[in-house]
C-alpha cells in the first residue's frame, strides 16, 4: 500500500532563518592611477563580467539629460568604429553590452565567454575611452528618448514617481528635478562630451570582475583603465538640503485611476537604523501578504497591489508607501495607508507575522546571491554605500535580531503624521491597476 504524506494547510509552515551569512569579499587591487579594481574569481564557469561604475548619474548634471545620453551613446560610434561595427563585433563573438543609470552612478558592463576576453576587452577600449557622440547618433537617441518621455507623461506611475520625489526633496533638488520632454531639443553633442570628460574618470571609477578571472586578464583590465583621464574626485559642495512639501496634489477632471505615494524623507544605508527601517517598510509592504495589501486589495477591493520600502541615495534615502486605485478610493486609500502606519506606532507587531517577514527578507537575499553575477551586482551596490559584502552577514543578524519592540521603536520615532509626506495622482486612464 502506497504510503502518503499528508499536509495540515490550515497552519503555516515552520519559518527558519539562517544563523549567519557569508559573503566572499572580492579581492581589491588597485591601479597606478588609483583606480581600484574588485575580482570575484568563479573559473569553473567560463565567462568574465566586467562592470566599470562611475559616479555619472543624473544628480551630477549641469544640462537636462546629459547622464542618461551620454551613457546611452558610449558605445554609437568611436574614433575608428561605426555604432553598427561595434554590434557587429560583440555579436560575432557571443559578448553582451549593457548599461544602467540611476541618479548617482552609472554602470556598463561586458559579459564575454572567457576564451574571447581579449577580443572583447577591445571594443571595450573603443566604446570606454574612445566615443565620438556622432551627432547624427545622438539626435536619433533624443528623438526616441523625448517620445518615450512623453508617453510614459502619460502613465499614472511614472508621473507618480516624479511627483513625489519633487514633493520629498524640491523641484531644483538633484533628487526631485524634473525637466519637459522639449528639453531633449537643446541637448547638444558638445553637451555630452562635457559631461563625458568631467565625469568618466579614473577618480570617479571603480571596476568590478567576475567568473574566470586570472592575472592575465586582471593586467589587461588594469592597462585599459590607464587610459581613463585622471579627473577629480571631490564631491558636490553645493548639495542641497531637501525640502519637503507635506500635500501634492495632481488633479485631472473625469479620471479613473489614482496613484497615491506616503513617505518621508530619512537617511541613506549608512546610517545605524536604515536596516531595522527596511524591517517596518516589509511589514507594511514588503510582501503579497502585508499589511497594505491585505487592507487595500484582500479587504477593500480597492487596488491589485501595493508596496513600501526604504530607497537608497548617495547622498540621502526615503521610506515610501505606494499603490495605484480606482479614483473614487483615493482618499479612503491615503486614510487606510495612515491608518497602518499609526497601528506599526501603537502596538507591536504579532512574533509571527515578524517571523515571516524576517524569513522573507533574508530569503531575498539569498536569492540575489544565487551564482558569481549576482555577488557581483551585490559587490558593486555594497562599494557605492561604502561596504565590503560582510555588510550581508550584518543585514541577516540585525534582520534576525529585529524585535517587535523595536519595529513599534521605529515607527514611532519615524513615521509620525506630522513628519510623513503624501502625494496622489489622479489621471485620465482607462488602464486598470
């Protein structure tokens, strides 16, 4: 007779978190021009990612757009390579090209199979120390990038997203700026050069290297980036402080759909209680199951989801709580989001349901350390906040070591009413969140 389990669903399952974590540290080398360079040696793979981070993001520019076109045009066209060649180039050898901004740094990273490293490496040194910004290049980028700009202008979350970063840090903040899509119409290629040689530097440079790296392709890196401009290092001196409006409201007559964001403005990753803010956030709405989504979807009907969290700057961080409704709920919506908050200030929250949330957040973690990529996409966030990777055996303890009196500590001290921000967009869609 065939023997079976049986399960008693009506009881959620034993949540265990681990003990501890351990992350290997890259090994730090660094070149003559100072340039440090992060390995993470993985050589059963047969693959090398090089990322080379520069402090080029959106907060450092003096004209509308330049950080994200620069970055976007880097590999278009170089002294001897047109942008089609360059494609051609790294298709024929199997390598893959990407770049990302945000509004501190940028990032551009090659994934090559290790027996084609050199070649690869190459059209690296075109696309990294050679650009030419055709002009031709960059006015098809800003012709695409101004239509994109302007329908996404159209979409609930994205003008969200703008309207409460200006509501948190101002509208001329590094943080809260936003410009009109007709300003991709003044960018010139004289723009872009600027900001690329004041910018991607060795100064404001550090590599990270992954997979099947040897001493070989470590010197090979090392003499590219000798040809990297020395730059300066210095950082802004005239960095604002934010200023923070409590309402902002953007109304549209006959609309169907509201995106509502709460939050306030804190403090970056390094600061003492940014890990245990991370812990209220997920209680909030850091999962399906929070409590968010249990009042405004499983109750209330109200929306299809809903999230908090605590976002990460250079130079700042903010708690925010989001949802998208149907415009007929948005103040009720706004009520219940409060109304949340003040339960996390007035009591504390229930051992397993902080039992869960702590196993999820560390089981996050563990996911995004699943092979020699995402330790290095770790790596490179960890060194731009100024940690080595023992900084994710300290987010498990102090996630581990959270209490519910301590979750209730600090939402009293930081989300009081008076303290938190809220925004809500109501706009002419028929899109459903």
């Amino acid at each position: 007779m065939e023997n079976k389990i049986h399960f008693d669903r009506s009881r959620q399952p034993e949540t265990v978190i681990p003990e501890r974590l351990e992350v290997p540290e890259a090994c730090e080398y660094r070149t003559a021009s100072g340039v440090r360079i992060y390995v993470l040696p993985a050589p059963e793979y047969g693959v090398v990612r090089l990322s080379f981070v520069f402090r080029a993001g959106s907060s450092w520019q003096k004209v509308p757009f330049c950080a994200s076109a620069t970055v976007n045009n880097l590999a278009e066209g170089s002294r001897d390579m047109t942008a089609r060649q360059i494609a051609e180039r790294l298709d024929y050898y199997g390598s893959w090209f990407d770049v990302s901004m945000d509004r501190d740094w940028s990032v551009v990273t090659f994934v090559c199979l290790s027996k084609f490293f050199d070649k690869t490496l190459e059209v690296a040194r075109r696309i990294m120390l050679e650009p030419e910004f055709p002009q031709e290049e960059l006015r098809v980028y800003c012709d695409k990038s101004r239509q994109t700009l302007a329908i996404n202008r159209t979409k609930v979350d994205f003008n969200a997203r703008e309207l409460f970063a200006k509501s948190l840090y101002g509208a001329s903040h590094p943080y809260g700026i936003s410009s009109p899509a007709e300003r991709y119409d003044d960018l010139r290629r004289e723009d872009v050069r600027a900001f690329y040689e004041e910018r991607y530097t060795a100064a404001g440079c550090f590599a990270v290297m992954s997979g099947d790296v040897d001493d070989i392709r470590l010197r090979a890196v090392e003499e590219f980036l000798a040809g990297l401009r020395p730059g300066e290092a210095g950082e802004r001196a005239d960095f604002p402080a934010p200023r923070s409006i409590s309402r902002a409201e953007m109304p549209f007559p006959g609309a169907v759909q509201s995106a509502v964001r709460v939050g306030r403005v804190l403090f970056p990753r390094s600061h003492p209680d940014f890990i245990g803010m991370q812990v209220v956030a997920a209680v909030l709405g850091g999962y399906f199951g929070s409590r968010l989504v249990h009042n405004l979807r499983e109750e209330r009907g109200y929306t299809y989801g809903a999230y908090a969290a605590m976002v990460n700057f250079d130079r700042s961080g903010y708690f925010a709580a989001a949802t998208e409704v149907g415009a007929q709920f948005t103040e009720d919506a706004l009520a219940q989001i409060f109304a949340e908050i003040e339960r996390l200030r007035c009591e504390p929250v229930p051992v397993e349901e902080l039992a869960l949330v702590k196993n999820i957040m560390v089981g996050e973690v563990m996911r995004i350390l699943d092979g020699p990529f995402g330790i290095a996409d770790v790596t490179i966030e960890n060194i731009q906040n100024g940690f080595g990777n023992g900084y994710l055996g300290e987010f498990v303890r102090q996630v581990r070591e959270t209490t519910s009196e301590r979750v209730w500590e600090l939402a009293l001290r930081y989300l009081a009413p008076d303290a938190v921000s809220y925004t809500h967009l109501t706009l002419p869609t028929s899109d459903l969140v």
